[in-house]
C-alpha cells in the first residue's frame, strides 16, 4: 500500500517507484489498478483472502477433475499394455 501511495498521493511515476521497489512496472501498475478498485480490501494478507467466485471454484474443479481423469486414463492402458 505504501508503493501504491508513492504513485496515487505522492505523484511519483510508477516506473519510478517501481524501480525503487525492485519490483517490475507491470507489478505495480497491477498494484494500482487493484488498490482503485478495491480500496483497502485490495491486498488481505495472509489468511484473508478474496473468496473466490463460484464461476472461479467450477473452473478450478474442472481442471483438476480433468488432470484426475487424465492420469486414471494412463496407468488403465499402462495395465491393460502390461497384461500376460
């Protein structure tokens, strides 16, 4: 938040900010755009994560249902090749 208010308040330029951090500019132009968009609740900490939406949750489920099927489809041929 203090990088953020070096930028928002203070004027400075993101590049050099950014370079004072040691953080890429891409990275603090992300910190910005989320500190205006969500205020403080921009960067929780630890434990206090933003809850993912459920769109978010069903991808994720997705994805890893499908690295699951992926793998039963390996070691199912793996035994069937290596049956006398």
């Amino acid at each position: 938040m203090q990088a953020v208010a070096l930028v928002t308040e203070a004027g400075r330029t993101v590049a050099s900010v950014a370079n004072e951090m040691g953080v890429h500019e891409n990275t603090m132009y992300k910190w910005v755009t989320a500190a205006n968009k969500r205020g403080g609740n921009a960067f929780p900490g630890k434990g206090n994560h933003q809850p993912l939406s459920t769109e978010e949750q069903l991808r994720r489920r997705i994805t890893e249902l499908e690295k699951e099927n992926d793998f039963l489809k390996k070691v199912s041929a793996y035994f069937a090749k290596n049956r006398p």
